[in-house]
C-alpha cells in the first residue's frame, strides 16, 4: 500500500475520533423537560365593534408580571440543604457443650471403651457496627422558562445556565412543576417549593470525567465479582 495513502487513511480516522471526542463533552442530564419554550401564537381575531381586547393574551393593566403563560420566565432560588445519617449496629453470641461417657454395660464388646468419656466445648460471637453520614448544600439562582400550563393551572417550568470557565463549561439545569400562589415579589419562587423538581450541577472539564469509571474497567468488572 502507498505509505502517502496509509498516511492519509490514519489522519482521517484520528479526525473522527476526534470529533467523537469532541461531541461527548456535554454531560448528561437529569431534567426531563425541555429547557426553554416560545410564546403560543396569539390568536388572530376581527375586531368586533371596535373592541381591542385579544382574550388569549390579555392582561389586566394593573396586575403583576408574575409568569403565568406558555413563554413567561421565572427565577428560582435554589437553596437546597439535605443531611441524612445512618447509624446500626448489632451483636450476637452462642455457647454449646456435650458431655458424654460410656457406662459398664455386662455383656457390650470392647471393653476396651467401658467407662470411656468425652466432652467438647463450642463457642462463637459476633459483633457488627456501621455509621453512614451524608450532607448536601446547594446555593444559586436560575431563570426558566414556562414550557406548559397544567389544567389546574399550575406551570411546567424548565431552564438551563451555562458558564464557560477556562478549563470547560459549567452546566445548571432545573425542571419542575411550580404552583402560581408560591410565586413571590420579583417573580421569584425558592426551589423548596418546587413539585417534581430535578436540580442539577454538571461540568464538561475533565476532573468531572476522571470520577467515572472507564467501558473497558466496567467490562471485567462486570466478570469479578467484588
């Protein structure tokens, strides 16, 4: 073969690979609704009688810019804390003991073993203690979008934030379900009151894939058990 040709040919597969490489940087997600949504369409209508009023868009002059509708943005505070413990412990023990002898039976072959005792002792114990301590602290803000207005009125919301640093891109996604009442002044909602709610931090540098075991790894441990 032409070693201009091989030449050619191992260049170009180092390219794809590459590319490969390059479209799995995005980390993966646990929000499950798409993260931004337009405005519905405002439904045309012929004036009637001069009247200016579209029922599909309309808003009272004097109420607030609280989301309500398919595209209205919202900012939810995110303040998640979570500490959970585990603590068990349990304990056991068990003693035997057997005691036997062969008594002076007139007439039992081998005498040899007349009167012969034996005893045996057995014990064991068990002892097990175990403590699991897990906290979490989640601080920030981000703006979603309202994606659908359930029937009764409450909103699908979903949003994303990205931070490009230095070293990589910087991933803050959140979805959920947010009822209208708990909006507060500022269209704002804090994240505790957020139904269904997936918040999520992710990260395309490489010390967030360092922590994730590679295919080939996974592969023979899937044949060793631990």
């Amino acid at each position: 073969m032409n070693p201009l040709h091989g030449i050619r040919l191992m260049t170009g597969v180092a390219g794809v690979l590459l590319g490969l490489a390059g479209c799995g940087t995005t980390p993966s997600t646990i929000v499950q609704q798409p993260t931004t949504a337009r405005p519905q369409p405002v439904v045309v209508q012929a004036p009637a009688n001069g009247a200016i009023l579209q029922t599909s868009a309309f808003r009272p002059l004097f109420e607030d810019r609280s989301a309500r509708l398919v595209g209205d943005t919202l900012t939810i505070v995110i303040s998640e804390k979570t500490q959970a413990g585990k603590k068990g412990s349990s304990s056991g023990s068990k003693t035997g003991a057997l005691q036997s002898s062969i008594g002076n039976i007139v007439g039992l072959p081998l005498k040899m073993f007349q009167g012969l005792g034996v005893t045996a002792d057995s014990s064991s114990e068990y002892d097990d203690d175990s403590a699991i301590n897990s906290s979490n602290t989640f601080n920030g803000s981000v703006t979603v979008t309202v994606v659908e207005v359930l029937p009764n009125g409450n909103l699908v919301v979903a949003g994303e934030k990205q931070i490009a640093l230095d070293k990589g891109t910087e991933y803050i996604r959140l979805s959920g379900v947010v009822q209208p009442d708990t909006i507060q002044s500022g269209n704002t909602v804090p994240s505790t009151k957020v139904a269904d709610a997936r918040i999520e931090y992710r990260t395309s540098a490489n010390f967030d894939k360092a922590e994730v075991m590679g295919w080939m790894a996974r592969f023979f441990l899937s044949f060793v058990p631990l």
